[in-house]
C-alpha cells in the first residue's frame, strides 16, 4: 500500500470536509429581526434575548440606541444594526455632535455588545420634505467621519434605509429604475455607500402590493407557495415570489446608475396577522406562510440575478405593537405578542412560565409606564421543533447533524495520519 498516497488523499478530504463545515457556518448568521418598542407592555429587553434565540436570529435591528437593549445583549454574539432618527438628521451634520453621540450612545457597550452598522434616517427620501432630504447625506458623512476618528469606521458600516417608493418602476426586475427626482440626492448617496463600504438598505414588503391589487397578483406568488410564477422577458430568469423580483428591481435601478455591485440588504419585510376590513390579505395563516418562507431562504443564497450575493434580510417584527398610529395591520406585524407567547404558530412552543406567568415590574418599568401584564418571566428554550418556523430546530441541528457526521470521518483518519 502507497503510504504516502493514502495520506496525500486523506488530506485532501480533510480539506474539503473543512471548506464544507466553514461553509455551513457562513450560512448561519443571516437571520435579522427588527426590534420596534412603540409599545407600552412589552417584556424587558433582558427578556428579549431569549425570544431573538428562539427563532434563531443572529442580527438585530433596533430603532434607537437604547441603552437597555444594548446593555442586555451584551456578550451573546448578536449583531446590532443601530438607527439615528429622522429628528437627528440637522445636528448629525455637525461632526462634533455626531462624535458626541457614537461616545454618549455606542461606545460604553463596544465591544461586548457587537454593533456593526448605524442606519442615519428611515425612509427619508421618500418624505418629499426637502430639509430632511438636504441633511441625509451631510449627516451620514458626519457620522462616518466621526468614526474614523474614534477608530471605530472598519468594525461599524453607516447607511439609511429607503422605502420601495424610492423606485420609479419595479416590473419587470430588469426595468427597475428610480424616480428621476430623486436621482440628483441619490447619485452621491450611493457614492458614499460605495466608498465607505456600506450596504444599500431598502424597506420591501409584497403584502402592500397584493392588498392593493389582489385580482392581479397572485397570493401564491407573494407567499412563496408553489405558483408558476413569471419571466423576465428581458433576462429569461425565472421569478417565483415577489420579494426577490422587487431586491432585483433595487439592483437593476443601481445597475442603471453604475452602482450594481452595491450590495442589497432587505432592512424590513413583514406581513400582519390582523387588519381593518380593507386590508385584503392581513390574516394569522398568511403572516406564517410569508414570515416563516422568508426566514428560511436566509440559509440560501441569491436571487435570480445575483445568484452568488447573499440575502441579508431582516424581518418586521418582533413584537405587536399597540402604540402605533395608523391602521390595525400596523399593530399586529410581530412574530410574539408582548407576553412573549407567539402571535401565531411560529413551530416551536415555549415554556409555560413565558406566557402564563408574570415577573413584578421593575422600578424602570413603572417608571417608564411599561408595567402592564405583558412584562412576564423570560421565555424558556424552544422544547419542540415541529413546525412552519423551525428556524432555531430543523435548519441549526440539520448542519449540527452534518457537522457531527463528517467530524465521524475526520477523526479517524486523523488518528492514522498520526501514526
């Protein structure tokens, strides 16, 4: 037996067998989950990282810098994309203020708390307010500035989030193109993104499409539920959900402003489990359907027209919200109810002590007015995994298997390249 060949082919599987388990790994940290506190009954933030656990969540979105929320998942690995609020915009221009704020607000929980981007507005540029659209960009560039001279610029991206209204044209894919309007403010926007190394954020949700306009679009084709779906007549590439045909729509207007290699993130998309009469479309069983087929693609990568770029993809939300202005569906995008019970069957259950018992309030509570009966004990590990939103069960212990599986091979090969 050719001893020398038998190991040349040993390591040459151990190799594989190491690209292979790197790449399952890679796969595991794009689940996002928007964590909106408009809300006067939910859980302490303490409570919380259990819940972003459950579904398997490894980044998170948060509306603020709130402290609490950055304190409490402290040390856990999670990934937090902070945001500065429209109101914030005019003093960001200052570089003084902004440095003054990433101190105030970011700093003291770096680098146990793991933050990794700050989104400058949300949906500005669709506001048709032109003192905000004039501080978007100074206050971004501020921001970053302010970055670099903390040195904090390679580990913390600066971006905005931009509604879907942002395109003039969506359909098909190959023929998105922005609003000739805006095309002036987002020319440099993009440049910005592109220098800095930042994503371009856009805010999608094909639930808007279908309700208004149910007699044309196929519900099927929002949901990701088998449909024969369309063509692109200009690429021939094959769409058969919604979602992906509107981030390539986002790639294509890009493309036409040179811009296609910016990378697209998904900052929010959702669907409601309740709504008014006139929300067509708003029901428990179609918020499992698209909530649960959209945090299972995040363990596949590309649509049809990038298929090697990963989705980075952020579902709204993680608690109904009761405080919300605007229509019923606006309350009632969560994934968990303010006790920490599921607003719908997300296919795990929890332990009895998160939803049917209650912790007393905190002094911060009461202080606060968030001592309703929804701030309960924290919810215990999933206990089963059978089910639509097997997120943190099926994909996880599926790689686990595979892991373990080839490590049954390695180990002993290893032992005879020992000897």
């Amino acid at each position: 037996m050719d001893h020398s060949r038998f190991r040349q082919q040993c390591c040459t599987f151990i190799i594989f067998v190491t690209i292979f388990l790197t790449a399952l790994a890679a796969k595991t940290a794009s689940i996002g989950i928007n964590y909106g506190q408009i809300a006067n009954n939910l859980p302490s933030p303490e409570n919380v990282v259990s819940l972003i656990k459950c579904v398997g969540a490894t980044k998170v979105k948060l509306y603020d810098a709130d402290p609490k929320v950055l304190k409490a998942f402290a040390n856990t690995g999670v990934e937090f994309m902070v945001g500065l609020g429209n109101e914030y915009l005019s003093k960001m221009k200052d570089p003084n203020k902004a440095q003054t704020w990433i101190k105030t607000n970011l700093l003291p929980y770096l680098p146990s708390t793991k933050i990794t981007s700050i989104f400058v507005g949300n949906e500005v540029l669709t506001f048709n307010d032109s003192s905000l659209t004039s501080c978007l960009l100074p206050a971004m560039q501020s921001v970053h500035t302010a970055l670099v001279n903390l040195g904090l610029q390679k580990q913390i991206t600066v971006t905005t989030t931009h509604s879907l209204a942002v395109l003039q044209t969506s359909y098909p894919p190959s023929s998105g193109t922005f609003r000739p309007d805006l095309a002036p403010c987002l020319a440099p926007i993009l440049s910005f993104h592109e220098k800095t190394g930042s994503p371009f954020l856009i805010n999608a949700y094909p639930y808007f499409a279908y309700k208004d306009n149910p007699k044309q679009i196929s519900l099927d084709y929002v949901l990701f539920q088998p449909n024969q779906g369309m063509v692109d007549p200009s690429t021939n590439l094959h769409y058969d959900n919604m979602l992906f045909a509107q981030i390539d729509a986002v790639y294509s207007a890009l493309g036409k402003l040179g811009y296609g290699k910016l990378p697209v993130h998904i900052s929010e998309t959702g669907w409601p489990s309740k709504g008014d009469e006139d929300e067509i479309g708003a029901t428990v069983e179609n918020a499992r359907k698209y909530n649960g087929n959209v945090m299972k693609l995040n363990s596949k990568k590309g649509t049809p027209l990038k298929p090697e770029s990963d989705l980075n993809i952020y579902v709204f939300a993680l608690f109904n919200e009761n405080m919300k202005p605007g229509p019923t569906s606006e309350r009632n995008y969560g994934l968990f109810k303010p006790d920490g019970s599921p607003a719908y069957n997300l296919g795990f259950s929890l332990s009895s002590s998160s939803s049917s018992t209650s912790s007393p309030p905190s002094n911060d509570a009461v202080k606060n007015g968030t001592s309703g009966s929804g701030a309960g004990a924290p919810p215990q590990p999933p206990t089963s995994s059978n089910g639509y939103l097997a997120i943190s069960s099926a994909t996880s212990l599926e790689r686990y298997h595979l892991m373990w599986l080839s490590l049954s091979f390695l180990l002993p090969l290893l032992m005879i390249l020992k000897f």
